[in-house]
C-alpha cells in the first residue's frame, strides 16, 4: 500500500508510472485520496484543539473548586460537557474518515519501477535472458498427461473422483519424483542461506491483507467460511506475515526464509488446452524464498535471487528464460517481476514455473514492517518473494523434455533424492 504521504508529495510521479500499469481512474483515485486526507488532517486538527480545551477547562474546574468557586466550577463544567459531545462526534467522523482513506488506498497497485516497460499483456513482455538446449524428441513423444497415464505416476481422473478437477494424485515414482524436487529444492535454499519454515496452510482475513492478496484477488482464494480462514495461494503469505507489526534493527538484514506448502488457488474462469493436466491446478506444491531488505539493497538482493534460480534450473538441465514483465502484467503488489519460464518440448510452448518479484515497502506499509534505521528513525523495511519452484510444470517439463523411447530419465541431480534414475 502507497503511504497517503507518498501520494500527497509524489502524485505526478506516481500518475506517471500507474499509466504504464494503465491503471484505470488513476487521477480519480488519487485525487480523492489527497482530498479525503486533507478532510481527515482537518478534523484531526478540530478533535486535537477540542481535547487540549478540555484538558484546560478541566485543571480549571479543579482550580476553581479548591478556591471554594464552586458556582464558576459549574459553569465550566458546563462547557466541558459540550466539549465532550462535540470530541465524541469528531472522534465518530475521524474513524469514518480513516476507514475511507484506507478502503480507497487499497484501490491503489504498487508504482512500477523505471525498468518495467510499457506494454498490455504478457505479447510485451521483455525476454532479459535464456539458456539451455531444447531437445529434440522421438517420433511418437507424449505430453505430460499422457506420460502420467502410461508409466502410471500421477492420476488426473482419480483425483477428480475425489475432489474435482485440478487436484491430481501422485503415485509411486511420480510420488517419489515430487518429494524429491520439494527436498532438491529446499536443500538449496538452505545451503544459500535461507532458513527454512514450516508455516500455516491457513491464514487470518489481516494477514491476507498484509500482503496484498486481499482485497485484490479474494475471488481466487478459497475461503473457509465458518472460520473466516484462507487457505494459502503461496508460502508467501504465512512467511511475510511472520513480520507484521515487527520493528526490526539494521543488523537484522538480511532475512532469508525458505518453505515447501500445499497452495490452493480457484483459478476461476481457466479452461482450455493451455491449462490441461499439470499446466493449471487448483491445489498444487511449491517452494518459496521471502527477503526482508534494507531499502538500500532490495533490489541487489532480487538479482541474487534471480541467480539463485537460475543455478537450480542449471543443474535441472531444463532450457529456460527470463522475462521482465510489462506493466500490463505486472502483479497488483510488485514494483519489478521477472518471470522464469521453461520450454516444453512435447508441448511445443513455454511454461512459466516462477516469479521473483521486489514489492519494495509496498506490502511493509500494510504489514507495518519497519525497522529502526542509523538515525533512530523507523523505516518501512523491503519485502521480496520468489518461487524456488513451483513444482506442477517443473515436473510437466522435466517428464517431457527427459523422455526416451527406454522410459523417462531423470536428471543426475535429483537421483540420490529420488533412489532411481528411470521411469520406466
């Protein structure tokens, strides 16, 4: 969330860098924020000036009934009592007030930093980056959902028996190859300096708000009702939220943190061939990296974790590139998203398996994460998050890219995880 500072100081700046999101009503909004602000900055003003009169009156009542004036005490008294209506009435309309700046600033997506380009959807992203060799396949090779169905490793229409469409079942070496890509993953993390978490899978209304992924895409999040829970759509959000409401020190930076968990996501309104088998789940594993930074280093740290992914792709053996996202694609929190994507042979497409994004103190200003910078002042602290990975379309691209006429192979890094080096 934009501080309502920010807004008052910078609204040129930040008309300028929402119309490259194109950002619809973005003058509008912004004018009834600055205006909504200065009517709360003014009766804030009147309730202050009201309750220093009423302290006043007060030691006065005390001072007239020591003197024996009592008759003059009461008089004062009188006007005390209107004081009171009257702070009432303001304290009411100030609280009003607040919670209609607050609706209107959630409104209002991260600025986009100076290197997102201009652009509307996903045709003007900027590829920054790609490596590896595509494979060239057998005739005859298969998709993924083929594959599962052939060496019996993960059960589409079983899962939809149980639950419905989206929610797969993993079986025997398809099992194990899952366990073995969250553990890879979780181990490089960790030997990168991440600490890793085992959060909640379910999280409060206040933490969905933390991070932004309330009010923005509550449709997309399935909620328990009787509870008024969530389950998570990413690791992101338990693990941010651990530093809601923390005052930091500098010496604290960097915090890395690290977790595998279950995400469930609605997707509403997917369909089609793009999203068939493991190209879309409603409920599906991934590994996440968060950073708290000093603002001075936040986006240093985002390259490091763009590095960081792009050795565990490396060593996968997967072709693969990075892409700086455009504002028109740009996620409702982010100053700066770059996504990875890895090519699919049997697919013949590229399949999107992370996100590293900086939010800058876009999500600290909700989460009122601060920390207490060399002059004693708090600060609002850097957040960063980054899928290291998600696993649905790893697994998609690592069955396709690695199948053989003999059974499917797997990548040399991953044997001593998995305890066989074939599907077969």
């Amino acid at each position: 969330m934009l501080s309502v500072a920010f807004i008052r100081e910078n609204k040129d700046l930040i008309l300028e860098r929402l119309e490259i999101r194109n950002f619809a009503n973005a003058e509008k909004i912004i004018d009834e924020v600055i205006d909504k602000d200065m009517l709360r900055r003014n009766t804030q003003a009147q309730l202050d000036n009201a309750l220093a009169e009423s302290n006043k009156l007060s030691k006065e009542i005390g001072f007239l009934f020591k003197s024996g004036e009592v008759q003059k005490a009461n008089i004062v008294k009188e006007k005390t009592g209107q004081l009171k209506v009257i702070t009432k009435s303001q304290s009411e309309k100030l609280s009003v007030l607040e919670d209609e700046l607050t609706e209107l600033l959630y409104q209002i997506p991260n600025i986009p930093n100076k290197l997102v380009p201009k652009g509307n959807s996903e045709k003007d992203n900027i590829t920054t980056f790609e490596a590896g060799k595509i494979p060239k396949l057998f005739d005859g090779a298969l998709p993924h959902w083929e594959l599962a169905k052939k060496y019996d490793i993960i059960d589409f229409e079983l899962g939809t028996k149980i639950t419905g469409a989206g929610f797969p079942v993993y079986k025997g070496k398809g099992a194990k190859l899952q366990r073995a890509l969250i553990a890879y993953f979780l181990d490089k993390n960790s030997d990168a300096g991440y600490i890793e978490i085992q959060p909640p899978l379910l999280v409060n209304e206040e933490s969905g708000f933390g991070t932004g992924q309330l009010p923005d895409k509550e449709g997309q999040m399935y909620h328990v009702g009787n509870d008024n829970l969530y389950l998570i759509p990413t690791a992101e959000v338990p693990i941010t939220n651990i530093y809601r409401n923390v005052l930091l020190m500098e010496s604290d930076f960097p915090i890395c943190n690290t977790a595998y968990t279950p995400c469930f996501r609605r997707e509403a309104g997917s369909y089609g061939a793009h999203v068939r088998g493991l190209n879309r789940l409603h409920q599906f594993d991934k590994v996440e990296i968060v950073r708290i930074e000093h603002p001075n280093r936040s986006y240093e740290a985002l390259e490091l974790m763009v590095d960081h992914i792009k050795g565990i792709l490396q060593e996968l053996g997967l072709p693969y590139r990075i892409l700086r996202l455009c504002g028109g694609d740009l996620g409702f929190t982010s100053a700066l998203t770059y996504d990875f994507e890895v090519f699919s042979t049997a697919q013949d497409r590229w399949l999107e398996i992370s996100s590293v994004s900086n939010f800058e103190s876009f999500q600290a200003n909700r989460l009122k994460l601060r920390f207490k910078n060399k002059d004693g002042k708090n600060e609002l602290a850097h957040t960063l998050n980054g899928s290291s990975l998600a696993l649905p379309r790893v697994l998609a691209a690592l069955l396709e890219n690695f199948q053989t006429e003999e059974g499917i192979k797997i990548p040399s890094v991953l044997v001593k995880y998995t305890g066989f080096d074939i599907i077969d």
